[in-house]
C-alpha cells in the first residue's frame, strides 16, 4: 500500500512539473515539446491537453494569436465542479510568473480591488486572486469556488 502512495505522489510531482513548462507566449510547438500532442483543437487558434492531477483530470487550454504565441492559457478540472488542488495551481503560476522575472511593476490584487486591463476596467470578485502586470501585458486570476480554475491572459485576449 506504502508503494501504490509513493508511486501516486511521484506521478503527481510530475505532472505538476510538466504543468510547470508552458508560459504565456510560448508556441504550440514549445508546449507540445513538454505536454505532447493535444487532446483536441477546436481551431487554428486553439488547443487542449489533459491530464491527472491528483483525484482530477485537468484540462490545459490554451488560445493563440495569429503569429502562433499563446495569449490566453487556463488550467481547469475536466469535471464541471470537481476541485482544482492547490499545488497544481501554485505550480501554474510560479510557470507563469517566470516570463515576469525582474519585474518591478508586477501586482497582488486584493478583493475589491479596481484596476485596469487591456483598456478593461475590473474589479477583484469575491475568490479571486489576482496577479497583475499592466506594463508587461499580464494578467493571471485564480478563481476559487464551485467553477475553479487559474486563466492568464495577454491583452490580446481580450480584443
């Protein structure tokens, strides 16, 4: 039983570590280097990988602009309702902040909170975390709650 629990934990840790390879403006020839082929592409511009996260497949789906960089990528349970761990989250956005190293514009919203987007004002929900950095086209929220998931978006994404 010991086994079956070290064996489940290792195949966590790597899946959180592949989960740790895409970053917003990566190609879908880079993600699929590390995801490998995707699970489904609705179109040109988008594309999905699943796979286990702990008790949950998740879904990773990403939307590309027309030069083939990812300007939206959301890390999602397959099932309407199942949970989103923690760790896997946490794993998606340390990934993300990655392309944000050195930034000295980069910001924690706290609930209430109003900012601007993509020439969107918003407003920090109630569940949400959210990481901003205007200047270098950044926005990344965690939504918390029945409908879990952890979306990054360039501003392109929102035109």
């Amino acid at each position: 039983m010991k086994s079956l629990r070290l064996l489940f934990s290792v195949i966590c840790l790597l899946c959180a570590a592949t989960a740790a390879q895409a970053r917003l403006g990566d190609t879908l020839a880079e993600i699929s280097k590390h995801r490998g082929k995707p699970v489904g592409k609705p179109d040109k511009n988008k594309a999905v990988w699943a796979f286990e996260g702990g008790d949950e497949q998740l879904l990773y789906a990403v939307r590309f602009d027309d030069a083939g960089r990812s300007i939206g990528e959301t890390l999602k349970p397959s099932r309407t309702g199942a949970p989103l761990q923690r760790e896997f989250v946490l794993d998606f956005i340390a990934a993300q902040r990655e392309v944000l190293a050195g930034s000295t514009t980069t910001r924690e919203l706290a609930v209430g909170a109003k900012y601007t987007f993509a020439g969107q004002n918003l407003v920090v929900a109630n569940g949400e975390y959210v990481l901003i950095d205007e200047p270098h086209g950044f926005l990344l929220v965690w939504l918390r709650g029945s409908l879990p998931s952890v979306t990054v978006i360039a501003p392109a994404a929102l035109q």
